[in-house]
C-alpha cells in the first residue's frame, strides 16, 4: 500500500557515515559521534554542502559551536542531496531574515552508554565489508594463479569445489526466513535508499502459512520530494502499535520500505550477500579455468 499528496513537507533525512550520524528534524540537526550529540539550531547554520558523491559538510556560524563544519561521509548521493536540500529549504532567508542578532550555540552532550555502544557496533559493521571484501579479493588472486602457473588437475580440481561451500550457506540462509525478497531490498536499500524519521500510521496483520500471524507497520513519511506518503513494511515483524521509527525507502520506488534493522539483521543480510559474491565470483574463475583447461575432468 503506497499514497502520497502534492510536494509541502520537509523530510525527516537520517545519514549515517564514518562514525556519524546526522538526523534533521523539528528545527534542528543533531549530530551523534563517538559517544557525543550535539544538537544544532537552523540558526546556528551558514550552509549545508552537498558534493555529489554522498559527502555533505554542515558549516556553522563563527562562534557557535565546538567546531566550525561537521562533516558526514556516506556512500549514498541521492540521500545527501535529500539531507541537504531538506536543511538548505528550512534555514533563515538570505536576506537574513528569520536570523537572531545573537549567535546561536550548538550544544553538546554525552551519549547514554549503550547509545554509545551501538554506534560503536555499528561503525564496525563497515570493518566487517571492508574485511570480507578482502577475503574475496584473496580468493580471487587464488584463482588467477591457478590460471596463469597453471597447475595440476588434481590440486586445480581440489581447490575448484571450494566455491561450493559459501554457495551452499548462500542458499541456505537466503531460503529462510526472512528469503531472497527481504535480502534483495536490504541490498537495494543500501546502494540507494535514502533513511527518515517515520510514524505508525496503522498496523495490518496478515495470515500466512498455517494461519501463521504477522503484523505490518503501515508508515507515515516524507519523500526526499516532500511529499507525505505512507506505506507498508511487508518484510518486518513488528511488536509495536504506535511510535517514530527511522525507516529507509528506496527513492525510485518510494513504496519500498524497510523498518532499519538491528546489527544482527544487517550483519546477516552483508554475511549472506558476502557468500553470494563470493560463490559468483568463484564459479566465473572456475569456469575460466575450465576453459584453459587447468581443472576438469
């Protein structure tokens, strides 16, 4: 289920990137990093720069803050310009209307220990791609040598029956719950989609296998465009009636959403992924080495 009304809101956007996160909402960015938040008024804003390749810069007015910028590295372009464009709508005229003679102060305080704790997590889930991506390199770089020395067919095929381990736990994992749908949004959700702050417009239960109950949240959001929709989270299990929750909806799709998962879910759904690339990857060298004749029958 998906409605939407003409452009008249500012969205809520979340950025998360290089140890930050950065949420504009009621008048305010608040920026979280290493166990600190400091809380920013429009006011206190020159201006919000977007260079297109996902980085946005917040530069502040002299005086007001701890530092004078505050910097949020990210890899998605379309939700940095969805943050920046939203800020750079809500800040005082150029004419300085709106301003105060004063300047404002940002202020800053201290994470609660477990908030601190999960961004900590968090930020390390980046170490893990990073880590496994490595790890495919390395396989890689494995099969090119069996190419180029071109060794024997027995040790060729030993090493060629490798790739079926990570496409076995690839299939395994993708086919229980929550499937393939559910890991192909989070996928698509990552390279593109752009994170807001939500609410609990209604919850839908649905009956499914065996008169199984599940409840949907149906959210209430702004797009990037500022236009209000709502739509419905098919892939997540909700406890919850009511609340503000930060989902991500893909832009091309806005009916695509999906309720940010816990470290657990995003480190299963990299796990699984990382075991597809590497199960593809393996069978396009193995096949390569097929072909040159190095492993096979």
């Amino acid at each position: 289920m998906i409605s939407e009304s003409s452009p008249s809101a500012v969205p809520s956007v979340v950025l998360r990137g290089g140890g930050r996160v950065a949420r504009f909402a009621g008048g305010l960015v608040v920026v979280e990093e290493r166990g600190a938040h400091h809380r920013i008024p429009l006011t206190a804003i020159e201006a919000v720069e977007d260079d297109g390749t996902g980085t946005v810069r917040l530069r502040l007015a002299a005086g007001s803050g701890p530092v004078g910028e505050f910097v949020i590295r990210q890899r998605r372009a379309e939700a940095a310009r969805a943050f920046a464009r939203a800020v750079s709508a809500s800040l005082p005229g150029a004419d300085g209307s709106g301003r105060v003679e004063s300047v404002p102060v940002v202020r800053s305080g201290v994470l609660p220990r477990q908030l601190a704790r999960a961004a900590a997590a968090w930020a390390g889930a980046g170490s893990f791609l990073r880590a496994a991506a490595v790890a495919i390199g390395v396989w890689a770089v494995v099969l090119l040598l069996l190419l180029v020395l071109r060794i024997g067919r027995d040790v060729g095929n030993a090493l060629a029956w490798l790739p079926a381990l990570p496409l076995l736990l690839a299939v395994v994992a993708g086919a229980g719950d929550p499937g393939v749908p559910y890991l192909w949004l989070r996928w698509v959700l990552w390279r593109r989609g752009i994170s807001v702050m939500a609410a609990v417009e209604q919850v839908r239960i649905t009956y499914g296998y065996r008169g199984r109950r599940t409840r949907h949240a149906v959210y209430a959001f702004v797009d990037a465009e500022g236009r209000p929709r709502t739509a419905t989270d098919r892939h997540t299990e909700v406890r919850f009636d009511r609340g503000t929750f930060e989902i991500a909806f893909d832009p091309r799709r806005p009916s695509r959403v999906l309720l940010r998962g816990s470290q657990g879910e995003n480190v299963y759904g990299a796990c699984v992924l990382v075991l597809v690339a590497a199960a593809a990857g393996s069978a396009a060298a193995f096949l390569a080495l097929a072909a040159a004749g190095v492993v096979g029958g």
